[in-house]
C-alpha cells in the first residue's frame, strides 16, 4: 500500500501539526518561497512519487492561501503523487454558492473547478455552507461533520432545559439535526439583510422562555447576526445563550461584539486560527481530519466517523 505523507499550506500549519501528530506521522516537510514582487513558489523538500498525499489548507483571508494550494497540488502532481487529496477544513467564497442577482459570479464553483483542473483527485473537506456545493467537484468529496467535536461538549455542560437556535433562516436544517440529536425543540430568528454583513430587522419564531438556547451556524463573520439573535433570544426570556459555529472567521469587529455581546461563550473549531478572546473556545477537529485521512487511505467506508 502506498505511503501517506501530509503536507500543509503556510496558513493551516499549527492545524495541519496536529492532524499529523493524531495520525501518527510527522508532518512533510515545504518550503515557501516568495520573489519580491509576491509570487509564490512552494515546493517540497522530499519526494512525493507514489505516495497518498494530503494537503492541508484553508482558505480563509487573503486569496494567497487558495492559490498557494492549487501550486502545491500542481506540484505533486508534477513530482508524480500517486493521490492527491485536497484537505480544506474551511472552504472560502462558499457562501457566494448562487447566482442571487444579476450580473454576480458563482465563486464556490469556480473554486471547486480550479481545485479540480490542478490535479486534486479527492477532496476532504467539513461544514459546507451548502451541501449542494459537492456537486460542483467532478472529484470525490468527503464532507465531515463538526457535530461529532461538537455534540460531546454540549453534552458535558449539563445544560437543564436546552432548545437549540438557527441565527436565520437558511441554517434551519443544519440546527433541526443538532436539535434532533438531543430530542429537543428549535427556534429560528427571522433576518432582513439590506447589504451584505448587515442586519436589518430581526424576529424571533418559536418560544425560549426559561431555555439555555445553543444557537448553531456554519460559520461566524462580522459576529453581527449571532450577537443580535442572542440578544433577541435573552430579551425574549431565555435562561442563557451560547453559539457553536465551525468556521471562526471573525472579520472586521468580530472579537469586540462577542465580548461586548450577551453570549455566554462563542464554540468554534480551529479550522482557521484564532486569536485568544475570553468568550471563543476553541475545539479541535484535528482527530476528526486524522481519522478520515487514515480511512481514506485504507480504502473504508468515513460513515462511522457521523454522529446519527
């Protein structure tokens, strides 16, 4: 069988450390070189040739990290790789996944076709922003799910009478699973956006009287949606309100509206590294990521790896 070697882009390096030390194996050894202008020139410093490698970068801010990937994956596959899986924990322009009005690109495909057109024979990859993004890959894309790092957490806190809340209206599936999960109830916050990253108005749907509420979201930016619908939430009766998000972005104000917010902690993984913040913890999805790359590799079915 093929040996497998990880490798990682220079923004996903202390989360790529960890997948490699949970699977067993250091992690491969890249240099990135940058002329002055800025131009990228990654390469690797051992060989690659017939090896299942695996790639390791988010493509979080700024747009350096998706093509320094794509030249890491050209490169393998120029040093004869024998697989090439594409480890994006977090996935960036997911969101612009739609052609909502006239005269927008649909970034999430032309990411997906770059990947695609590089060389990527897999992709390995958790919390899309919309599950039908899978099909814009003409490769194998394995989707993990956050709730398996998440759903013990919420478990150890004991929470009494929890009910479980979507910050709008799009993340109802996503929040009705977690509900399901612990046989409780959901609510969703009702959003008018008038420009991008800016709340409007907002309604709350459903009774939280008296709950701990968790609400639960793909990914958190500006803080500005989960911050209002927690406060809605708390003014509405609420015994308390924590928030899970996979994806910790935390753009523009983000880190000054969660601690000014009435969030009793932000959960967030280290799909993209994070800065310290007395409210955001930060739970590792690193053993997650080993275990499907050591069962991708040995060919088996990642199913058992699903909360259900």
């Amino acid at each position: 069988m093929s040996q497998v070697k990880i490798f990682t882009g220079s923004g996903s390096k202390n989360l790529a450390e960890k997948i490699a030390n949970s699977f067993g194996i250091p992690l491969g050894n890249s240099v990135f070189q940058k002329f002055s202008d800025g131009e990228m020139s990654p390469y690797y410093e051992e060989s690659v040739r017939g090896c299942d490698v695996f790639i390791v970068q988010s493509t979080f801010a700024p747009s350096d990290n998706f093509l320094e990937l794509l030249l890491m994956v050209d490169a393998a596959k120029r040093a004869s790789a024998e697989s090439i899986t594409v480890v994006l924990p977090y996935f960036g322009y997911a969101r612009q996944d739609r052609k909502d009005r006239p005269r927008v690109a649909i970034a999430a495909k032309l990411l997906a076709n770059l990947i695609g057109a590089s060389g990527a024979t897999r992709l390995m990859t958790c919390d899309l922003h919309a599950d039908q993004i899978q099909g814009f890959f003409d490769i194998p894309v394995d989707h993990l799910d956050a709730a398996s790092v998440f759903v013990p957490y919420i478990k150890s806190l004991n929470l009494e009478d929890i009910i479980f809340a979507s910050p709008d209206v799009g993340g109802m599936k996503r929040t009705r699973r977690y509900a399901s999960l612990f046989a409780a109830e959901m609510v969703v916050c009702d959003k008018h956006r008038e420009r991008a990253n800016e709340v409007a108005s907002m309604q709350l749907i459903g009774e939280v009287t008296g709950k701990d509420v968790i609400l639960v979201d793909d990914l958190i930016d500006t803080g500005g949606t989960i911050t209002k619908a927690a406060k809605l939430i708390m003014d509405k009766g609420a015994k308390s309100v924590r928030a899970v998000c996979t994806h910790p972005v935390l753009s523009g104000n983000a880190y000054e509206n969660i601690e000014n917010s009435v969030l009793e902690e932000m959960v967030v993984t280290d799909t993209i590294p994070v800065k310290e913040s007395s409210k955001i913890k930060v739970l590792s999805i690193s053993n997650l990521f080993a275990k499907a790359i050591r069962k991708i590799h040995d060919h088996e079915s990642i199913s058992s790896l699903f909360i259900k």
